[in-house]
C-alpha cells in the first residue's frame, strides 16, 4: 500500500513540475489559461466552437482539445475557424496530464496568442486532479444530467473556479432547479462564479464572451502593472 | 515504468480473481447480474427506479448502487421500492472495482433475488477496464450528450453487450441522429444489442422490461438444463 501511494506522489509531482513550466511560458506571454472540465457531451467543443467564431476579430485563442479516441473535437474547433488548434489523443487514458500538454504546447506559436484554452476529456472524475499549467478550470453542467452532480462529484467542483450551466434551453424537459445546482456547487466551493447559457439558442453567450475579453484585458493591464 | 506496468497488472488480476468469486455466487443463485456505466447524468438511476417500481410484483432485484459521494442514488432506488439495495460510496475513486462489490454482497441476500444490478459510477472511461463479476454491462448514452460518443470512447462500447439510447423525448432539440449513433456503435462492437427509451415519457421502457424478464427466465431455464 505504502509503495502504491509513493508512486502516486511521484507521478503527481512530476506532473506538478511540468505543469509550472507551462505556466510559466504563458506567463511570459501574458495569456490566460482556461482548462475546461466536464462529463462526455456537455457540451465543451461546441462553446469553443462558437467561442471562436464568435470572437474571431477579436481574440487569438489557442487551444488544446483531448479526446481519448479520435481527433473529431480538434477537427471541429478547427473547421469553426480556429488556426492555433492541437488535439491530444490520450489513446484511453481518462484525463490529460501536464506531460501531454506540455508535448505539442511547442507546436503552438504562442506569441501569437491572446487566450489559451485546453479542452479536456469528457471526465467529471480524474481531471480533477491533474494541474496543466491553467489558470483555472472551468467546469461545465448541462441541465440535462441534473442538479445533482456538484454534490456527487464534489472534487472537480471543489477545484474549478467556473461553472457554467449550459443547455438552459432544455430546461422545461429537465427535472433541473437552477437554485439547487447553484446551492449544491456553492455547498462544495463558495468561490464559484456562474454562467448559464445555451449554445444552441445563444441565450448567456455575450456575457461569457465578455467575460473572456475582460479576463484577457485584465491579464494584460496586471501585466503592466508589475 | 516496467514497475508501473506489473502494478497496475497485479491490480487487475486481483479484481479479476474477486469477480470471479463474485459471477461464482451468483451463477450458484441462477441470478443474471448486469452492470450499469454511463457518463454521470445519462439517466442509469431513473431508469432503475422506474424498473424497480414497474417489475416489483414480477421479479425481486438486488442492486449495488456507486458514486464518487453521497448516497444519494442508493436513497432513490430505496424510495423507488428496492429492499436490497446497498450503496457503495468510492469516496473519490472513478470506478468500482470488484473489491468493492464483494465487500457489500454478504448484505444482500442473493437466495431472495431474481436479478442483480450493479450501477456504477458515471465516467464513460475508466468503469470499462474493471469486471465486477457481471454477466453484461449496460451502457446508457442519452441523446443530448451527441451521437458521436462510441467512436471517443470506445473502450466503454467495446466490452459491452447492451447499449440504451436514453431521453428520446428529448431527440428534437438536439443534434443527434439516430442511425449515426447505432453505426458509430456497431463500428466499434458489431454485437451490440441497442434499446432505445425515454424514462420522461415511458416510451420503450416494456420492451426493456420484457427483455429483463426473458433474461431471468433464460438464466432459470438454463440452469435447469445443465
């Protein structure tokens, strides 16, 4: 048991120091970094999808896209305009690690940057654990799998400093309360902030959307300030 | 790295010699024993509690319910008329594993069941690497979560025998097409046998359950053949 636990502390050390290299190089660059957690078909790929469409003439935004099979998700963010996109096939490893992160960050020009984002697998479990050098996570919950996972799941939300709430379109279909999911995630971290949005409406998106700009404004403005 | 391998090998086979001992006892009792994974939120316990509350003058079902935390699930289908239900709470771990299973058996009486049901956590990952002693495993995909799920992860798809197609009602409103999900799927395990139902609406569910009621008597009629 005892050996077991010194390799897990040694894997995750080894992580941990990859993951302050990355955080470092974006530093460096002045380039928030968001990590976007969630189960499978919350709809992660299709808000960076409209998040890069929509903030095309605007923000240069990298991303990373990891999927356990098929480089689909990276394809997808490419196709909706993005030009500094780079997808990880874990090859059925359930998260990314700093390591894999860290592995084909050289291959984007991140001079050229001004939002860096890493989607990850579809897991609200393990990528919980693994820091990739973000400056947060952000996770999200469709109102289609209930109010319920803050509480069930309380790692992932206890380690995420955004939640977002999406497919608030399919509300009325759900047995979904917005002030108990709310309640559940604030149970398990006080410090959440919230949105609630619909990709396929559109309904919340302008606010997430400025919030991405102030976010990279303000990441810039620290910058000169220091 | 090699000593990272033979690990996690030593591992495996220890749960594969637990669930053996695990399909042992419950092959002795005739009972057939499915296991339920899913990603969190695809609907494993309102379909077990509809079953439970459908099938309870016809057949007697034990159930193991896990989560990460809470014993919320396990509350549900107690509520729901299940009387040998117990909850596993993993207390952070993405999986059962069959440790875990054969830990809580000894409070079921199995002489009383006509049918075993094991829900796992929801994770469409790492649940797959891990026999619990079942006869199948049971895989849900809702259609709000897309149709594009068994090609990302396929591990999941691969080992197992039935695939539910859940929230139906809910197919209008989301980009998720029927037969590109069950070709996805069949692509991945030609031998998959697909249910498709919405527990909303109730559409499907006696075929599922007509379907649970021949795999007891077919497991009885076996037995007696033998």
């Amino acid at each position: 048991m005892s050996k077991k636990i010194s390799i897990e502390k040694k894997v995750l050390s080894e992580n941990d120091k990859l993951a302050m290299e990355i955080r470092a190089q974006l530093k460096k660059q002045q380039i928030p970094a968001l990590n976007f957690v969630s189960s499978p078909g919350s709809g992660k790929t299709s808000l960076l999808e409209k998040t890069l469409a929509a903030l095309s003439s605007e923000l240069t935004i990298g991303m990373v896209a990891g999927d356990v099979q098929t480089e689909n998700d990276a394809n997808r963010l490419i196709n909706a305009g993005g030009k500094f996109i780079k997808p990880i096939v874990t090859g059925g490893s359930c998260h990314l690690d700093a390591k894999m992160v860290s592995k084909v960050l050289p291959q984007i020009d991140l001079s050229k940057l001004d939002l860096f984002i890493i989607e990850n697998v579809g897991n609200l479990v393990c990528p919980s654990s693994y820091d990739l050098g973000e400056d947060m996570k952000v996770v999200l919950v469709s109102v289609t799998e209930g109010d319920d996972k803050p509480l069930k799941y309380p790692g992932m939300f206890r380690r995420s400093s955004v939640m977002i709430i999406n497919k608030i379109d399919m509300l009325e279909l759900c047995d979904f309360d917005m002030e108990t999911v709310r309640r559940n995630a604030l149970q398990i971290n006080g410090d959440l902030k919230f949105f609630e949005m619909s990709c396929r409406t559109g309904e919340g998106l302008d606010i997430w959307y400025d919030w991405l700009k102030s976010l990279v404004a303000q990441k810039k403005e620290h910058f000169l300030n220091v």
